[in-house]
C-alpha cells in the first residue's frame, strides 16, 4: 500500500480499536508523522502492511496514554505540594 494509504489505515485503526472520533485519530496520527515516527515506514514500502498498521495504532494510542498519565500524575503532584504547609 502507498504510505498515504498506510496512514489512513493506522487512523481507521485508531478510531474503531479505541473508539475516539476521526478527528482525535487523525490528530494522533499528525502529531506522530510530525514526531517523525513513519519516517522509516516512508522510505521502507515493506513496512506498510495491514499487520504493521495494526502495531503501530496500538503503539500510538498507548504513547497517548502514557503521555496523558504522566501529565496527570504531574499535575496532582503540584496540587499536593501547593497544600503541603
């Protein structure tokens, strides 16, 4: 498949595995292409296949979650110490 195509699928993915809208999809899978993630996939015709569409959502929607976990763990760190005396 083309890497045009490999993208739409990995957003598809996205969308149905973890029932988010297109436009939460899509935007991962901007601000991976932007983080240069498919860089190897565009250069490398051998990794766009449906198998590797399928890793790669699922390694996209979890970094997402990481991200947001921390983020949190982050904040309510902040609120503790702000109520520390």
């Amino acid at each position: 498949m083309t890497y045009e195509e490999f993208l739409d699928e990995v957003t598809t993915l996205i969308a149905e595995l973890y029932d988010l809208d297109d436009a939460a999809a899509i935007k991962l899978v901007v601000d991976a292409q932007a983080a240069d993630y498919f860089v190897t996939h565009d250069d490398k015709e051998e990794l766009r296949t449906f198998a590797q569409a399928k890793l790669d959502a699922a390694a996209i929607y979890q970094a997402k979650q990481n991200k947001n976990q921390t983020q949190r763990k982050q904040q309510q760190r902040q609120v503790q110490k702000k109520k520390a005396p």
